[in-house]
C-alpha cells in the first residue's frame, strides 16, 4: 500500500520505491508485532479448554472401577460369613484384584491416541498437518468458518486483469504504460510490466522517469509523455479525466484497482489490477455450503472490494475494513452467538483472531506467528484439502468413539465376570491383551479417507 507523509508504518514492512525517512512512534511493547504477539497470547489463555471424549468416560468410569473392586470384596468376604460362618478371602482377592486388572483403562486410554495418529497420517499425505488433535476434533462440529481474504482466497499479488481505451488501443496503451512503469519498483508496476511481456509486447527504455509515490509515474517514452497513476494525479497534471470516468466506475464496482494512462496531456485509456482468486477457491466455499458450515469473509480492505470478491466466492456474509487488532474480537462476538468457529487465514495480524477461534487453520506459506497460532495448517496450500480436513476430523472422532466403546465392551464384561471371584488375574491379564489388540486392529484396519476423495 502506498504511504504518504503522517501515514503509520508497521515494523519489517519492504520499502520497494526509493528511501524514506520514518520516524520511530513506538518501541519495545508498543510495537505492532508484539501487541499481535500479546493478542495470541490473551486468546490462548481465554480459549476454553477442549475436554475429549475418553476424559469424559474416565470421569465415571475410573471412580466405578474402584467401585466393583470394592464389591467384589465385600460380596466375597461379608456373604460367605453370612453362609458358610467364615469369609472366603482367596475368592475376594481374586475379585479385588481381576476386577482392577480387567478395569484397567490401557485399551480406552489408547482410544483417542491412535484414532489421532491414524487420522494424522492420512491428513500429511493431503498435505494437511494437525499441531492439535484435540482441536481437530471438535473440527466436526464447527458450524461457522471465517475466511481473510488476501493470501488466504486471493494470491496475494496483483494481476492485470483489463486494459482498455478511449479509442480501442488497448495495446498500444498497455505498451506505452508498461515501459513508463518498467523502472518502477511498484507492485502494481509489476503487474503491468509482466502482463506487457506476457503478451509478447515490445517495451522501450524510458528516457526519462520520475516517481510521484502514492500517484504513479511521469515518464518520457519514445518521445511520448506518458502518465501513469491515480485520476488525483492525472488531474494534478491538468488532464482532463472525464472520457475515462464510464471505465473508472466499471473497475471500481468490480473491486479493481484502476490505473489510468495519459500520453502527450490526453487520457487515453485505463489499465485495470486486482488480485486474483486462488484455484479451488470458489468450488471449496460451495462445498463448505452443502455442508452445511456458514461462510464468512473477514477482511480490513474496503466494502466495495470485499462485497466483490464475496460475490464471485458465493460468500453472503462480508466484515470489512475490520481493523488488525479487532479480528480476535470479531471471531469472539461469533463464538457469543453460540456457534463454534474456524477461523482461515495467513498474516500476522490474524494471528490473534486464528488462536481465539476454536479452531485455526493456517496457509503453509503464511508467516510463522500465524502458523504458530493454529491448530490446522494447510502446507500444500490447495484449499480444497479443507474439505477433506473436516471430513477427516469426522471419521477420526467416529473412529475414538467405536475404539472407546470396543474397549469399554471387553472391560465392561470382563468386571462383572471378574466380580463373581472365578477370573483368576493371569486371565485377566490376557484379557487386556486382547482388548487392546482388538482397539488396535480397528485403528489401522482400512483408510478413514479414499485414497483419491473426489472433489464433493
């Protein structure tokens, strides 16, 4: 973004056109990326903690264990001397003690484990790595999934995406402004020169070049002065913009950053860039739709530009020109709606709103700090490996559900038997061995996912 004199500047921004002098407002932690570095910080410390599946069975179930032992004991040694006149002690050993060997929870504590691993194989082999498992879980029942929009749904690096002129030259416009802008550092220069050079036009040398930052440039090209900017600065250059105006409202309703051409004091054509929707992006938001999940795109760019990009995504639900730090707040204010959210994204100002989500996913080529704040990282970058990430926390959650109830099943029958004092421990012992055997044939056996899952 261009800077102008007053403007902020965020510490480790480029400078990609001549020097500048800044002035330092801030040091230490008042600096941008530590207040992002103390947001990651307070939303990890106020995201409630994820209790799983077996914490909640070992809750009653370990406290029964005890409970069954203790019967067994007192049922072998308080009814024998009711009957018989003296307790029969080796039989209440053998229950007290069958009872804690067959209860306890080694096949149920690897219940979750191995569904994690199982899943976090399959998930690397689709480029898709876990950091939580936990929170890969509660993946399946995330209802709301919130998007940023720049290097997340967009490349991130802008592209021409129409030329036209006042006369139909188009060409000769998109020349002309490409070898003005061919010394220029811009990244909206870049994108010009390349689209130029991809159209196999022949460029020239300015003679003379001079750039006005946050304008455009003033250049003299084969004896042409050509102008390329902002309609502020064509305007500022005593350039009547008025025959470009229909084209200028066109790009600007179409969410493009327009850059207007003059050659030799006329204004000869417009020069449309945006930022290109990555692949699979649009075909990824209309599968996360049948799903079910409500789509939202978060983002600090203009409304105009955000509605546009929603519009071409099939997003209806647009939070724009949303400030770096108030991210967090707004996947916090979806969260008091009662939904559980997934936030996506790739910067460092979403690092915040990615550690208070209930799930953050990251783009493999974002920064370190995002990457470091997520729970999901997408490292091939292809979105549509989303899809297959939610339907792998799915089948991993399903899977730990029919492991713990395996394991509860052999434990569960194999207490009451233990109870009755006629389970010696040896056999007991063999018992587990065969429950945790069982739990962990049914973790490896087959594939959660098709090896080629089509595209839903």
């Amino acid at each position: 973004h261009d800077k102008l004199p007053g403007d902020t500047v965020i510490g480790g921004a480029l400078n990609q056109t001549g020097s500048l002098v800044i002035r330092v407002s801030a040091v230490g932690k008042d600096t941008f990326l530590r207040n992002v570095a103390r947001q990651v910080a307070e939303a990890r410390a106020m995201k409630p903690g994820i209790l799983r599946l077996v914490d909640r069975v070992l809750l009653v179930y370990v406290p029964a264990v005890f409970a069954a032992s203790a019967v067994g004991l007192l049922v072998w040694t308080l009814l024998p001397s009711v009957w018989v006149g003296q307790p029969d002690w080796l039989r209440a050993g053998f229950a007290a003690l069958s009872v804690l060997i067959m209860g306890y929870p080694c096949a149920l504590g690897m219940a979750t484990p191995l569904a994690i691993v199982r899943a976090s194989g399959e998930a690397a082999e689709r480029g898709i790595l876990m950091r939580s498992g936990e929170a890969f879980h509660v993946f399946k029942n995330v209802r709301t999934i919130v998007f940023d929009k720049t290097g997340t749904l967009t490349v991130g690096k802008p592209t021409l995406a129409d030329c036209q002129a006042a006369d139909g030259g188009g060409q000769e416009v998109l020349r002309l402004a490409a070898s003005a802008e061919s010394l220029s550092e811009h990244p909206l220069a870049h994108a010009i020169v390349t689209a130029a050079k991809e159209q196999g036009l022949t460029l020239s040398t300015p003679t003379t070049f001079d750039a006005r930052p946050g304008r455009g440039v003033l250049a003299t090209v084969e004896g042409h002065t050509v102008l390329v900017g902002t309609a502020r600065f064509l305007s500022e250059q005593g350039i009547d913009t008025l025959a470009l105006q229909p084209l200028l409202e066109r790009s600007r309703a179409q969410g493009q950053t327009a850059v207007l051409v003059a050659v030799d004091g006329k204004a000869t054509g417009l020069l449309a860039v945006s930022d290109q929707l990555k692949d699979g992006a649009k075909e990824m938001v209309t599968q996360l739709k049948r799903l079910g999940l409500d789509v939202v795109l978060l983002t600090g760019d203009n409304r105009q530009t955000a509605e546009t990009v929603a519009d071409a995504l099939g997003i209806t639900r647009v939070l724009a020109e949303v400030l770096p730090g108030d991210k967090a707040d707004e996947i916090r204010r979806l969260q008091a709606q009662g939904a559980k959210v997934a936030m996506v994204g790739d910067g460092i100002n979403d690092a915040p709103a990615l550690m208070q989500a209930d799930v953050g996913i990251a783009i493999g080529a974002g920064t370190d700090i995002a990457i470091d704040a997520a729970d999901v990282v997408l490292v091939s970058e292809r979105l549509e490996t989303l899809g297959q990430a939610r339907e792998l926390a799915r089948r991993s959650y399903n899977l730990t559900a029919i492991n713990v109830a395996l394991a509860l099943a052999f434990n569960g029958i194999g207490v009451l038997a233990a109870v009755s004092g006629v389970v010696q421990p040896v056999w007991a012992m063999l018992a587990m061995a065969v429950s945790v055997s069982v739990v962990l044939i049914n973790s490896f056996a087959g594939r959660l996912l098709p090896t080629k899952m089509q595209r839903a």
